[in-house]
C-alpha cells in the first residue's frame, strides 16, 4: 500500500518506489530505499512528515504516494 495510507507512529518497511527514474532517485537520496524502515510522524494538509533512517523528512502527498510499504 502507498505510504499516505498508513497510520502515524507505525514503523512500515518499503517495499517499491515507483516513478519516473530522477524521482525514484531524489526518494533514495532522501534514504528511502527498498528495505528501510519509514514512520510517518505526521501529516498536515496532504503534506507528511516521516522519519527514515534516523532523519525526518517532509515529503508531498504526491510523492508518498510514489512510495509502496508494507
């Protein structure tokens, strides 16, 4: 399931990210990469908040929908 279907506060592990290939490479720079653990810590106005690999970082509603967890 994309990541802006998850609840905050749980820790979920990316599975895929999908897009075109200089998004998918601005997410894995950003650390999020297939494998890693993501937190949402919250979301404001489509625009979330996660933490992955020990940083937070805010992302668009449109780009974490890029980003597949389970």
């Amino acid at each position: 399931m994309p990541l802006t279907m998850v609840r905050a506060g749980e820790p979920n592990v990316i599975r895929k990210v999908g897009g075109r290939e200089e998004t998918r490479r601005f997410l894995e720079n950003l650390g999020f990469v297939a494998g890693g653990v993501v937190t949402v810590v919250s979301e404001m106005g489509g625009n979330m908040i996660v933490n992955v690999k020990d940083s937070r970082v805010a992302i668009g509603r449109d780009m974490a929908n890029r980003i597949m967890v389970s």
